[in-house]
C-alpha cells in the first residue's frame, strides 16, 4: 500500500508506486519493504526506507523515481 495511501488518500500515483515495488522484487528477489510487523513496516512505507537495490544505475534511478514518496515528484503514467 502505498505511503499515501496508508493516510486514507488514493491517486492514480499510488498505482506507479506499486509497480515501482514490483519492479524492485523482480530486479532484487527481495520484497521493497521487509519489516514482518504491520506496524513497523508502515513505519518503513512512511518513511521511504528500502535497501538501494544492486542493479544497473538507470534501473534504480527508474525504481527511486516510481516509489518516491513525493507523490508531486513521482512518476506518472504520462
């Protein structure tokens, strides 16, 4: 779920965000955010905390722009 809308806020962005995440699995193998606890990994989703995947530099710039917490700043579909 993405960060905003963990506060109850939905965009068109929070769909990119989730892609992002799932791009990031399917470089790394890893899930974006790991935290087991509900709690402390909505704190890790709030916060925008991940392991910088090990990838090529146009793909994590790719990945960093789609699961940007600055919905403002974040991709779009356009």
């Amino acid at each position: 779920m993405s960060p905003e809308a963990l506060k109850g806020e939905f965009s068109f962005k929070s769909d990119i965000w989730a892609a992002g995440c799932v791009l990031y699995q399917m470089v790394t193998g890893r899930k974006t955010f790991q935290k087991e606890n509900p709690i402390e990994l909505q704190k890790q989703i709030e916060l925008g905390i991940y392991d910088e995947p090990e990838c090529s530099p146009g793909c994590k710039d790719l990945i960093s722009k789609m699961i940007c917490l600055d919905i403002q700043t974040r991709f779009s579909a356009e």
